[in-house]
C-alpha cells in the first residue's frame, strides 16, 4: 500500500493495532483506509521532505477537544460539494495535518473520504478515499504546494 515511501533515519516512533482501535472506540470513529498500516509501519513523523504528518492514535484522541474548539471558534471555510460543513466538522476528527497548516480531517459517517482544510483557501477539499490516495494528492496535486515526485519518510527524533 506504502510501498514507494522510503525511511530515512530512525528509529521509528510506532504506533500499535491496539492503540487504534483503542480510540476508534472511544471516540465512535474508524480509521480510513491505510491508516493503520500507516501508524505501525512508520509512525511519527513526516512524509515528503517536510509536508506530511500523519498523527499517531494517542494525538489524535488527546487533539480532539481543543481541535474542535478551535475549529467552532475560527470555521471559515465553505462546504462545497463536499459538504464537510462547520456542524459536520465539529463531530469529526483530526488525523495529520501539512507543515503548512493544512489539517487532514474525517467524519464518522463516512471515514473513507479525507477533507482538508487548507489554511490558505476558503473552501473544504477532498484529498481522497483512504490514506494512500490522501497522501498521493497531497503530493501530486499541486493545489496545497507545488507537487513533488519525493516520498522519503523522516522519523521523529526523539530527545
């Protein structure tokens, strides 16, 4: 599924099967497509030289709260066609965000499509069915940043 990322350093910061599903039942979610695979293959970190994180189980249950103030605080996007309105959002989750602050959000009722929320647009996108077709147009679309060919993986370092 992740099989054109490349790990450069270490060590990996990993996350458990256990962990997820720990708070998939605690906040009535599931994961998209990948994510699992994703959290215990590489962890922490970020993906594509310096755009990329994906948040490890325990962030995205411990974020949860204070994300959905903010996000009821600060909404300023449109829905669109996706329909991922401020209401919608405030039952949502965040699961990993861009070094620009472009947050990757999913909605229970339907855990396999990823909004973004850009920080410099106006509008909720959809950045695709599933974490590996996420990733891919977070690199490749060039909406977000311009797209970038690299898929390399930093761990994060710990101190």
């Amino acid at each position: 599924m992740f099989n054109n990322i490349t790990i450069v350093g270490g060590p990996l910061v990993l996350s458990t099967l256990e962990e997820a599903s720990s708070v998939e039942a605690a906040l009535g979610i599931r994961f998209p497509i990948g994510y699992r695979e994703y959290v215990t293959t590489f962890g922490e970190g970020v993906l594509g030289g310096s755009f990329i994180r994906i948040y490890p189980p325990r962030r995205v249950s411990s974020d949860v709260i204070e994300w959905r103030g903010r996000i009821a605080e600060y909404w300023f996007w449109t829905p669109g066609l996706f329909g991922l309105s401020q209401e919608r959002a405030m039952e949502g989750v965040i699961i990993g965000d861009t070094v620009a602050g472009d947050e990757l959000v999913i909605h229970p009722k339907n855990p396999k499509k990823i909004f973004v929320l850009p920080r410099e647009l106006d509008r909720v996108l959809v950045a695709g069915k599933g974490l590996p077709a996420a990733i891919e147009w977070l690199c490749s679309s060039g909406v977000l940043t311009e797209a970038f060919k690299e898929r390399n993986f930093q761990p994060l370092v710990q101190p």
